[in-house]
C-alpha cells in the first residue's frame, strides 16, 4: 500500500464513525436566557431572552424587560457570560460539489461548455459531505452552491447544511445565474512565479457574445418557439425579476460595463461578486441599489502600487458609501477554507468597521444580497430559529467556541471527523 493511499485509507476510517445522521425535527419549546444576543442587523441585547417553537422565533427581547409565565418554554437554558448569533451564510460557495481534489469522481462542480444557464448545481449537492460537517462548528449554517466553469457557470441555490438530501436541505432553489465576466487581461505564471500580463484583446468580442446570448435568450421568452429552447428557458428569471445575476468581475471596468450590458438587455437584480476595485465605482452600485459579495479578504492586493491593507480595508469603504456588503471565500482550498468566514469578517473589523457591522457581513447583508432575508440572517421574531451559543466573540478564531447550534430550531451534532482525531490523540499524549 502507497502512502497515498494509506493516508485515504485514514481518513476514510475517520469519517466512518464521525458519521451523524441530521437533527430531527424541533418538538420541545426552547428559552436562551441571560446571553448577550446579536442580532445580526447591527444591534445587541445585552441580558436578552431568545425562544423558538417548531423552527420559528417566537421570542426576541431584553429578559429584564418581560415576565415569562412559568411553563412557557419546555427548555431553559442558562446562557450568562456567552453569545448568541444568527447562522452566518457563505455565499459564491462550492460545499458539496467536490470531496477530493484529486479524486476526479468526487468533483462535480462545472460542465462542460461556455453557455449553462440551465445547469443547476443543487442536483449535485452532496448533502452527506464531510467537508461540511467541519464548516459547523464555526458558525456555518447555510450556504449559497454555487457552480463554476465557463462564461455562464449556471444557477446556484441556497441549502441549510444539516440534512439527508439536498431537497430536505434547499431553503432557495434557483436563487441566481452566474456570469463570470470577460477579464480585461490576461496573465501568465501562478500565485507563487506570477509572470506578465498583457490586454485581453478580445475583451469587447466577449462581452459581445455575453450580450447577444442574453438578448436572444430575451426575445425567447417574449416569442412564441416553435421548439423548445431550455438553455434559453433556464434564464427566464432574469427578465421576470425572480433571479439575480450574479456578476462575478473585479477590476472597475469590468463592473461597470457589466453593469451596463445587464441594463441594457432588462435585467434588474445584480449583485457583483469578488468585486475587487468596486470601491472605485461605488456612486454607480450606489445608483442602481446593486450590492458587492466581496471576494476573500485574506489576500494581497493585485498590484504593487496599491496599499498592503487595502483588501481588509474594503468592506469599511463599500459600507462608507452606502453599498450592501457581504464576504465570501471562493478561490484556493475554499470548500475546506469556509470555516475562516468569521474571522474574514473579523478582519473586517479590525479594520475600520464595528463588530457588529462585520457581523452584518455574514448574516443579514448576505442574506438581504441572497433573497432570503424575510425568513433569515437575524433574530428575529417570525424568522427561522437558525442560531448558535458561542463561548466568546464568534469573529475572533481564539474565543469561537459554539456549545450548542440550531438550524430551523434543531439542535446539530457539532462533532466531526477532525474533532474526532482531535480526542483520539489528545488521549494518545494525555493532554486534558
């Protein structure tokens, strides 16, 4: 046996018996009592009371402030000197479509082609992933699966990620379509050689192909087919204002001359996402109310000349300017990585924003951004009871520590394989 596969043949005995079937559904009435509870919309309850029944809030409030008869919850629990947060989101994400790098049969997160609108990544979720049951117990409750590949990688959907089958977990389905647009150069070598860039040449030709299929796909919808058309058919949300487009670009002109084509063919929800120099056009994000899913902050900038900090300091200066800012993780190790969504968060506001600002990144102004807001990304009365007991500060990596963690008001499982290993060789070398 290879050392390779000895090591596959480890962790694959790992995840076997870390293995939990999904929280049932909530039966008893819960109380959190004496927890300071963010809310996720930029406010705290310092000594705050948090009930839920059948998966729904039914109790937001300052527990100096009401009087509870007694029985009014079947569980009481004491939270004092803990925090109580809403389920953080990670959107632009790929948990679920691939296991193992390097096992090809595992990766199910693009096709084949240039044009796949109509390809919809929740038919590929993998709800029983192992990556995801690591994603938990940092805060991670839901998260947008998001395709990749091509121009139009395809429709995402938004899942809950404690269940059996990607239809028990989908809260959204088809929230958005995916454009990554034209890029403006093209470079060579890798992150570690990085070598020259050079103007893409064919950036006008591209954007041109980008506007022509949507134009067609456009006229389709208004005209009676002969045939049926169901890459065109997948797109109709755009156009009926049920779907965003998600416009995945980064460098100013980028932006704005997507922004610009998507106006042009009729179609009103954007959202950008990565977003890089989206400071540079904020009056026109601004203007048309469209928000920036910012790509990972823990990076450095794309040019020399440009400040070391400027990717922290990004979201402070989107939010200065009146935009909706959310985070997300995509790029290297990112299905592994969506853990660091926190404390991405918590970069934030070391740099320039509040915490509950930073807060707001991965919770409610992600949610608002996803189209799922009404029911999620804060406490509130009526919402989904999505929320988790930190031990500490849930954006500091040093005091994110959950005790217990709900989705829709059903207690999780927070162990894992990792955390599994973890036990095993702590008692190996008697650490306590």
């Amino acid at each position: 046996m290879s050392k390779y596969t000895y090591i596959l043949t480890l962790l694959f005995s790992a995840s076997l018996f870390a293995q939990h079937a999904p929280a049932k559904k909530q039966t008893k009435s819960i109380l959190i009592l004496n927890g300071t509870a963010h809310l996720g919309n930029g406010k705290i309850i310092d000594n705050s009371a948090i009930g839920f029944k059948d998966g729904k809030l039914t109790l937001v409030a300052d527990a100096s402030l009401i009087r509870l008869a007694t029985g009014a919850y079947d569980e009481t629990i004491d939270a004092t000197g803990k925090h109580i947060y809403p389920g953080f989101i990670a959107p632009n994400s790929t948990l679920g479509l691939v296991e193992i790098d390097a096992v090809k049969s595992s990766d199910d997160q693009s096709e084949i082609g240039e044009m796949n609108p109509n390809v919809r990544s929740l038919i590929a979720y993998n709800a029983e992933s192992k990556v995801i049951e690591t994603v938990r117990p940092n805060g991670i409750l839901m998260a947008q699966i998001t395709p990749r590949g091509g121009t139009i990688s395809g429709t995402s959907s938004i899942v809950q990620l404690d269940s059996w089958s990607y239809q028990d977990g989908v809260i959204k389905e088809n929230d958005g379509i995916h454009l990554n647009f034209p890029s403006i150069y093209n470079s060579s070598g890798w992150w570690a050689e990085p070598g020259s860039a050079s103007l893409n040449k064919d950036y006008a030709k591209e954007i041109n192909e980008i506007r022509t299929f949507l134009s067609n796909a456009k006229a389709y919808q208004l005209a009676t087919a002969n045939e049926r058309n169901l890459v065109f058919e997948s797109t109709k949300g755009l156009f009926d204002g049920t779907q965003t487009l998600f416009l995945h670009a980064d460098h100013e002109l980028q932006i704005i001359d997507g922004i610009k084509m998507a106006k042009e063919i009729g179609i009103s929800k954007v959202v950008i996402v990565g977003g890089f120099e989206a400071y540079k056009c904020a009056e026109l994000l601004k203007s048309n109310s469209i928000g920036v899913l910012l790509r990972r902050v823990h990076d450095m900038p794309e040019f020399d000349d440009q400040d070391v900090n400027l990717p922290y300091k990004m979201a402070k200066m989107l939010t200065e300017k009146g935009i909706v800012v959310g985070l997300e993780n995509s790029g290297d190790m990112e299905r592994m990585n969506t853990r660091n969504l926190p404390f991405l968060a918590g970069t934030c506001a070391a740099y320039g924003l509040d915490k509950e600002q930073a807060l707001q990144l991965i919770t409610s102004n992600t949610a608002q951004l996803l189209g799922i807001d009404s029911f999620c990304g804060t406490l509130e009365q009526g919402k989904d009871a999505t929320l988790f007991i930190s031990e500490g500060d849930a954006l500091d990596m040093r005091t994110n520590k959950l005790s217990k963690a709900y989705i829709q008001g059903r207690l999780l499982s927070l162990e894992n394989h990792q955390s599994k290993l973890n036990d095993i060789y702590k008692e190996k070398y008697n650490q306590k």
